[in-house]
C-alpha cells in the first residue's frame, strides 16, 4: 500500500514538472487584451484590457518591427485602457499590440487599412520638363543632421487625468542613414549631431520619443553621435557615448537588439508649477515658470528601467524663456517632487536659433527642472572685496549667508561646509549613506552632502577613516577638493608641478596636494596669496571660498562669464 501511494505521488510530481513555467506565472499575475477593431491612418485607437498587475506597459509595433506607441498605464480596479490617434501617414498593414510586464503579457493584432484613395486634382505640367518628385532625405549641414520630417511619426494620448502624450517615432532607415551622413562629412571639431525636432509642447504634455538601441548601436560605428530632441521651446540632447546599452539590457534581462529608449520632454501642469513657485517662495526667490521634466527609459522583455545617472557626463537640455532675465540673478534650478526644495543646477543663458533667450542646462542626470530670480546682498559685505561674486552665488541659491543679513565672510570655513557647497555647484544628489566615517553621523546636516561627495571622489578622508567635518579648512586641502570637482564635471586640467615654481615656497606643498594644487592653480580657480608665495597652510575664508567657486563654475562653463563677475 505504500508502495502505491508513493508511486502516485511520484506520478503526480512528474506531471506537474513537464506543466509550463507559464502556468505558474500565470497564478502570480493575468493580462487579457480587448479585440481592437481595424482602423484607417488617422482614425483613434483604445487598447483596453484587464489585468492582476499594478501597471501594464503597452506597445505597439509595426509591421516593419519599429516602435509605433509606448505607454505606461496604471490598472484600477482590474482594468486598463490607454487611446491615441493613428498618424496619418501611418503605412496600412498588421501591428503587434502587447500589454503586460516581463512574462506576464497579452498580445493583439491591430489591422491598418488603407485610407480610401482621393482622386487628385490634374495639375498643369511644371516649366522644364523632365518631371518626376524628389525623394525625401535628410538635411545635411557641418556636424549636424536633420531627420525628414516625413520620417517623423506622431500619435496622440489622452489620459484619465487630462495629460496628452505624444508618442513620437522614426524611420529606421532615416535615423541610420544619419549616422552614415555624418560619416561622409569627415572630421570636425564639432560634435556631432542627429537633430529631430518634434511639435510643441503644451503644459501637462509630454512628448515620448522612440529609438530602437539596435539602430543606434550600428550607427555608432559610423559616428559617436548626439541625438538632440527639440521644440520650439524645450530641447534634450543626449551623447550616446554616456550609456552603457550592455549594461542596460543585462538589467533588463534581454539583449541590446531587444531594448527601445524612450526620451521624455514634459512640461509641468498648473498644479506642479503651483508647488515650485511655493519652494521658491521660501527661498526668497520667484519661480519664472514653463518648468520641464527630462528623463529617459529604456525599455525592453516587458521591463522598464529609468536612466537618472551619467557618471561625470553633464548633459544639455534647454528650456525657451518668454521673458528677458538677468543671469546675475537667475539661475536653473532642480526641483525636488518628494522634498518639495528646489537647488542650483549648472545653468547658462544665452540666444537660441531663432534669437529668443533660453537657459541651457546641464547636469549629470535628469530631473524636473525650472528657472528662477531673485536679488540677495548681506549687511556685512558692502565694500568687501569679495562682495559681487558673494551676491552672484547668494542669488544664484549656491551659497547662503551666516544668517538672514550677514555672511560672515571673514569668517573661516570648515571641511564640512566647503564639501556641502562644492556638492550644491556641482547638483549632486544627497546619499547620507555613502559618508562613512567614524566621524560622521546619518543625523549630522552635512551628511548626505558629504556621501555624495564621497561618490563622486570629491573627498576621502584620513587614514584613520575619520573626515574631521569640523575642522577649518587649509588651502591646499580647498585645491584638492576643486581639482577633484573638475574631474567630477568631466574636465582633465594640466597638472604638471612646474606650475608651481613661480611660489617661493612651493617647498611647502604638501606632496599628496602638488598636482592638485598644479590644476586648480592652472585652471585659475586658485591663486597666490601674493605674486610670488602660495601659503599652502593657512585656513581659508568664506569669502575665498565662495571666489573660488565661482571661478570653478564659470571655468566648467556652468554659469555665464559676466564682466565685473
């Protein structure tokens, strides 16, 4: 007796071994698609379903294997539904409709129809003769391509909450000749761009640009191109070169041929610029508003993955300003949606093509970013001598001062604060975690500063694994911390210690502070103290190190060189 239960038990395990992992995954979380109904160019399509899961990706895919509409949709109450409308010039055929995450999805056709022909109207012959239309290509200019225009697709979303989506594709053919094209022009110094405009962008809009990682990595054999994305207003330009698309699709759990970036412009709603003109507000500052949300997602095995961070590459996005503003008392600023705190971001202002002022910029991640003014000065610094750049950097929310009206700015500066301000140029993110010294506390103010510090190679303490936070900083340790801040914002700085012979007592340089000195004295962000003399010890000021600041910034290009500054 046993023996046969035992034998039934064995009989029961091997049938559910050969059952498919599917059946089991299938118990975790459902996807079903609703039939869609055939449609011609230009008509509206809803994709709708139900499904176990909290969010289902939706795309659809051409017959000729692109891209076609990609979104993110959240499930209420078992069900999803997401609609847009068909491009006109979309080619009549049958799309791939997939919904769900990783294994959990659900596939439908969508069938295109041919849009009923329209006799045209006989035109007279044109002067010549010869005949015959031209085939639509891209425009080709020094270390720049435009996309075709017709090789541009845009299909239009509107959301439960109102927000419209444009999901924006190209032509492979087109995106892969750019590469080529910008081959055949040869060397320049310029750096090369793919340019691809798209339609303005409305507030509480988003535009979602799709481009296959397997076009571009054959392109990137031919050119180490920038893809730039722009509107009337808003512009994002991307290096290829600062995404490792191995990497990403390893975390995907595909291959690089299998994966699609997805590149977002949103401009912000009512609701949200409402929130960062509050955050200005208690920063004394006013919020000029068309604040912009930039972020990237690649895409791929029914995953999704969010781009924030590239390394030591400041990356370019910029926004079109309906106003004149003063870059002394302006600045880009990065807005915080879970802190609800906006904070200096790189930023430059300038004219763009069509000679409207716009803000340029740059950090080495994505975020929500806005512009804002405001004038600052402090009692205690009217005939200093460091007074315009202290008022340059107060207003641009880089430094603040001692209190309400004073900066103090005789006043020495420790390790700590000179560490918090070089991370608050350079718009690195807060890691509280990463500050690991004995000396250091999570609860301490200057603790997530000095972890991002500390991520970014800015600072490394002492042998005794302590950081001394409190500690007054000397001068050769504040050319240490600047010189590793130009190789955090991607510049190499000549080093050679022959730049130091003009100091008589370069003799007294720390071995371990020589070629950081060398670099920073190079970049001229540091200086003597005296034509002739370094004095490599001395504990240095707030005031110096606010000069000095403003010198690394305007050397890195990340505020304008204003004369006077």
């Amino acid at each position: 007796m046993k023996i046969r239960k035992l034998s039934i038990l064995l009989i029961l395990t091997l049938c559910l071994s050969l059952l498919p992992a599917a059946v089991f995954a299938a118990s975790a979380a459902t996807v079903t698609l609703n039939p869609i109904s055939a449609i011609q160019p230009g008509g509206s399509v809803t994709v709708s379903g139900t499904s176990t899961l909290d969010e289902v990706i939706i795309q659809v895919i051409r017959p000729a294997n692109s891209t076609m509409f990609y979104d993110i949709v959240k499930v209420k109450d078992g069900q999803f539904s997401s609609s847009f409308t068909l491009a006109s010039n979309e080619t009549a055929g049958t799309y791939a409709v997939t919904a769900g995450q990783a294994d959990s999805v659900a596939t439908r056709e969508l069938v295109v129809k041919a849009s009923t022909p329209v006799t045209p109207t006989p035109q007279p012959p044109s002067g010549g003769g010869g005949g015959g239309g031209t085939q639509p290509t891209n425009t080709v200019t020094p270390a720049n391509v435009e996309i075709s225009p017709s090789a541009i697709t845009s299909n239009k979303v509107t959301g439960p909450d109102g927000k419209v989506t444009t999901a924006v594709s190209i032509d492979n053919k087109f995106l892969s000749d750019a590469f080529v094209q910008l081959k055949d022009q040869g060397k320049t110094d310029q750096t090369p761009v793919i340019a691809i405009k798209v339609g303005n962008i409305d507030a509480n809009s988003t535009t979602n640009v799709s481009l296959p990682v397997s076009v571009l990595l054959e392109g990137l054999k031919n050119s180490n191109a920038v893809i730039r994305i722009y509107s009337d207003k808003e512009s994002y330009s991307l290096p290829l070169n600062v995404l490792n698309f191995d990497e990403i699709a390893r975390s995907l759990g595909t291959d690089s041929s299998k994966v699609t970036l997805h590149l977002n412009i949103s401009v912000a709603s009512t609701d949200l610029e409402k929130q960062i003109q509050e955050s200005a507000g208690k920063k004394g500052a006013t919020s000029l508003g068309h604040s912009v949300d930039f972020s990237i997602v690649a895409e791929g095995n029914g995953q999704t993955k969010e781009l924030k961070d590239f390394g030591t590459n400041y990356v370019n996005r910029s926004i079109g300003l309906s106003e004149t503003v003063d870059p002394r008392t302006s600045t880009g600023v990065l807005y915080d949606p879970t802190s609800h705190d906006i904070s200096f971001v790189p930023s430059v202002f300038g004219d763009n093509a069509a000679g409207k002022q716009q803000v340029t910029i740059k950090r080495n991640g994505n975020s929500i970013y806005g512009v804002v003014s405001s004038t600052k000065t402090f009692d205690d610094i009217q005939g200093h001598w460091a007074k315009s750049d202290i008022e340059l950097l107060a207003s641009k929310l880089v430094v603040s001062g001692a209190t309400d009206k004073d900066f103090a700015p005789d006043h020495a500066i420790t390790r700590a604060e000179f560490a918090s301000l070089l991370v608050r140029a350079l718009a690195l993110s807060a890691d509280a975690s990463a500050a690991s010294f004995k000396d250091v506390q999570a609860t301490d103010w200057y603790a997530g500063s000095i972890g991002a510090a500390v991520k970014s190679k800015l600072v490394s303490g002492y042998e005794d694994g302590t950081f001394k936070p409190n500690a007054q900083i000397t001068r050769e340790q504040m050319a240490v911390m600047v010189a590793k801040a130009l190789s955090a914002a991607g510049l190499t700085v000549d080093s050679r210690d022959e730049l130091l012979n003009k100091f008589t007592d370069n003799s007294q340089i720390s071995d371990w502070a020589k070629a950081s000195v060398a670099q920073s004295v190079k970049a001229g962000i540091i200086s003597g103290m005296t034509d002739t003399t370094f004095v490599a010890s001395v504990n240095a000021s707030r005031a110096q190190a606010v000069v000095m600041l403003k010198r690394l910034l305007q050397y890195a290009k990340f505020i304008n060189q204003i004369l006077g500054n």
